[in-house]
C-alpha cells in the first residue's frame, strides 16, 4: 500500500510541469510565423498598435521622459496584447 501511494505521488511530481501552462497564455494575441516564413499579427493586434502608437506619439520623451512608453503599455494592456 504504501509502495502504491509513494507511485502515485512520484507520478504526479512528474507529471505536474506538463500540465502547467505559461502565465496568461490562452489570452494574448502573439504573431506567429506563417506558411512562407513570415511573420504575421491578427487584425486586433494590427489596429491596436496603430492606435497605442498614436496615444503614445502624443507623449514626447524629451518633455516627458518615459511617460510615452507607460501610456503604450497600458494602452496595449487595456486591449489585452503583448507589448
């Protein structure tokens, strides 16, 4: 018995990273490589760095230090995209 449940323990150490998934992985929109190689983004993503680029173009970094890059970020972060 004891043999059985120290099996089942191992078992489930090894098999614990398997089933782990990186952090918030099933919701940001990433680009991924198409079939000829290049690298493609989905529309959303497209529409939200033209749009967080614009917000952050607004925020000139030698008036406002890093301030730009903040707003891009949360820009990007309140439509769910990487960076």
């Amino acid at each position: 018995m004891k043999t059985l449940i120290a099996a089942a323990a191992l078992a489930a150490l090894i098999a614990s990273p398997a089933l782990a998934l990186p952090p918030h992985s099933y919701r940001l929109d990433k680009p991924w490589v198409g079939p000829q190689g290049n690298i493609e983004i989905s529309a959303a993503r497209a529409a939200a760095l033209r749009e967080c680029s614009a917000i952050a173009a607004q925020w000139p970094e030698y008036e406002w230090g890093s301030m730009g890059r903040h707003q891009y970020a949360a820009c990007m972060a309140g439509r769910g995209q990487v960076e």
